[in-house]
C-alpha cells in the first residue's frame, strides 16, 4: 500500500511539473486558449454555430482553391508560423484574471497526452502478450477505416472528423454525450432482457 502511496505521489509530481512547464511554453497564448476554450465548451448558445460556421468555411476554401497537398502543407506550416510569432505580441494580456482556468486547461492537457500514451504502451504490450489478437484486431480496423475511406471523399471525411472534434468538448460539457450514451445502454439492456425471457 504504501508503495502504491508512493507512485501515485510520484506520478502528481511529475504531472504537476509537466503542467507548469506547458503553462510556461504557451503564456503568450494564454488570452487566445481560454477564448478558443470558451467557443468549444459553448459559454452561448451561438458558439457551435460560430464553430460549424468557421471550419465549413475553411474547408469550402479549401475546396474551391483545390491547392496541391505540398502546397496546402506549405500554408498551413506558414500560418502556424505567423500565428506563433504575432499572437504573443498582440495578445491582450488580460488573462491574469482567469489564471486558474488556464491552469486546469493545461493539466487537461497533460493528462490527456499521458492516457494517450498509456494506450500506446498498452497495444504493444498486447502485442507482446497476445500477438494474435493484437494482429487480428489490427488488421480488422485497418480494414474497416480503409473501406471508409474509399467510400467517403477524403476532403469531406477531414471535414466530419474535424467538425466531431471541436464540438466534442461543447457536447461533454452540456451532458450530450452522456445523455445519448446512457439512453444507448438502456436500449441494449432492453433487448438484452428480452432475449434472455424468449430463452427462459
């Protein structure tokens, strides 16, 4: 047990250290992370509409210009680079005020790197341990996201994914997800019963 007291001390030690470190790498983009965390957690009621409205427009750009992949590459490196270098110097610094959310954002993000990369060990040590089923599993979804892909135009799969992504925290945080979730299970649980009565 105390052990265990000891990783688990270890591990929010380390995480606590990874979180400042982030905090300090994007200070100067502190104003314009909690704005974009306000449109995506949906503070009004209009922001997903501000969202859907923003990446359809981006990727209808995108469709007209039909840029070349090196080159649609080259402008988005480019824009990256101009944001990167004008967003601290013109940042409002105002965000003083809300020190606190910056700070759980960045955790968020910490912890969600962490888990990402618990998944990645966890698939190698199913390769390892289970090499069959690792091989089996992966040839299936490789299967199944190469099928769809073949059957949806690879501009509008980006667009759907991207569009998933950003209203991902917005649904999280007013309960969309956990509501149709939970309605899901209720429904499976249903035919679940009704099965097991046709068998009785």
């Amino acid at each position: 047990a105390q052990v265990g007291q000891e990783r688990k001390t270890t591990r929010r030690t380390h995480r606590a250290a990874e979180t400042a470190n982030l905090e300090k790498h994007f200070k100067g983009w502190g104003d314009v992370i909690l704005i974009v965390d306000r449109v995506l957690r949906w503070e009004k009621p209009w922001f997903p509409a501000v969202v859907m409205g923003a990446v359809s427009f981006v990727f209808l750009l995108v469709y007209y210009l039909d840029p070349s992949v090196l080159s649609g590459v080259s402008c988005f490196v480019m824009l990256l680079c101009l944001a990167d270098y004008l967003v601290p110097i013109l940042a409002l610094r105002i965000f003083s005020q809300q020190q606190q959310r910056f700070h759980e954002i960045c955790n968020n993000l910490v912890k969600s790197r962490r888990r990402a990369v618990g998944w990645w060990h966890r698939l190698f040590a199913l390769k390892e341990e289970k090499p069959k089923m690792y091989f089996m599993s992966m040839i299936s979804f490789l299967a199944v996201v190469a099928w769809i892909g073949q059957q949806v135009h690879n501009l509008l799969l980006t667009y759907l994914i991207v569009t998933s992504v950003l209203l991902l925290p917005g649904l999280n945080k007013h309960g969309i997800i956990t509501k149709y979730v939970g309605m899901g299970k209720r429904e499976i649980n249903k035919l679940l019963k009704l099965k097991e009565k046709k068998n009785e």
